[in-house]
C-alpha cells in the first residue's frame, strides 16, 4: 500500500460518507475544522478506517493528527505492509 493509494482511498471515503466537497481536501488543510468533526464522526470515521486499511486508531492517535496530510502518513505507518 503506497502512500498515493491512500490519499486516494481517503479522500474518497471523506466526499462519499461524510459528504465533504473533494476541492477543500488539501494536504495542509486542518482535519478536524475543515471536515466539521463531531464525536459521532470521529467514531464513524475509525470504523471507516480501520475496515478499509486495518488500522487500529484509538482517540490518542487523533492528539497528533492535525492535518490531512498527518493524517495520511498514520495511516501510511499504521497499515499492515504487503510482502
């Protein structure tokens, strides 16, 4: 798993289930205040994450995920790696 891949399948996820418009996704852009989170919604969105990568993510992870770029490269780091 690339890290284009998951950048792809991301905001693919974030425009189809949280119906967020793809052009505000930017690498830099702040996670939490441009996608309007809410507890449900961080709790949909580890449901969504950890069935689509099979990436364990607990609310500490969500301290040190600021932008959708951090965001990427946790999930890039945390993903069980091909062979």
């Amino acid at each position: 798993m690339n890290k284009e891949y998951i950048i792809n399948k991301v905001n693919e996820i974030l425009v189809e289930e949280f119906e967020i418009e793809q052009e505000i996704i930017s690498p830099d852009a702040l996670l939490h205040e441009t996608m309007e989170l809410d507890s449900l919604d961080y709790v949909d969105l580890v449901v969504l994450i950890e069935s689509n990568f099979g990436v364990k993510v607990n609310g500490e992870d969500f301290k040190e995920i600021k932008t959708f770029e951090n965001f990427y490269d946790f999930i890039l780091q945390k993903a069980p790696q091909e062979s």
